[in-house]
C-alpha cells in the first residue's frame, strides 16, 4: 500500500492538470461568449448542455455517471457565469 504522502502527491499532480484543462475550457468558453455575441446567441444552449453531459458520462462506470454529470453541470454553470461576465450576452 501506497503512503498518504505519496497518494496525495499523485492527487496534487492531477489536480494540476485539471486546473490547467479548466482554464483551457474557460479561455474556449470566452471565445464562444464572443461568437455568441456577434451573432445575437443566447449563452444556454440547452441541446448542448444534454450532449455535452450524455457525451460525458457514456465514458465512465455505471457507479460514476451520477457525479460526473454533477461536475459537468459544475463547470458548465462556471463556462455560463465566465461568458455572461466577458460580453454583454445574457
Ligand atoms: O457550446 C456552447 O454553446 C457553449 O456556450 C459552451 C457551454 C459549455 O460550457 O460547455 C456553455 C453554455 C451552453 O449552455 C452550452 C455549453
């Protein structure tokens, strides 16, 4: 069995590949915002959320699927809160 020190080196070392993933989303989610805005788009796309969630979950176990649509939803809300701050769309 592992240390608790090293479980938690790994777990620093994922966690900083999440963060840097997330702001890749984010920094992608801005330039939808921008599109979106030219284009006279509202920021909820309800179709794309359900893709987006059903895409996701089919990758993962029977036992996950429940958080993983919870931590899509997650960072969906976070892309919509980042896209309504960087333009005037709503
Ligand atoms: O795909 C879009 O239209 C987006 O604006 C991105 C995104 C997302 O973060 O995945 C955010 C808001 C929409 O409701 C749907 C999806």
């Amino acid at each position: 069995m592992q240390s608790l020190n090293d479980l938690r080196v790994k777990i620093d070392s994922i966690d900083a590949e999440l963060i840097k993933l997330f702001e890749e989303r984010m920094n992608i989610s801005r330039e939808i915002a921008e599109f979106k805005e030219k284009n006279g788009l509202s920021i909820y796309d309800q179709d794309r959320e359900k893709k987006v969630i059903e895409n996701n979950i089919s990758h993962v176990s029977d036992e996950l699927k429940v958080y993983v649509e919870e931590f899509v939803q997650c960072i969906m809300r976070i892309s919509k809160k980042i896209q309504s701050k960087s333009t005037n769309v709503k």
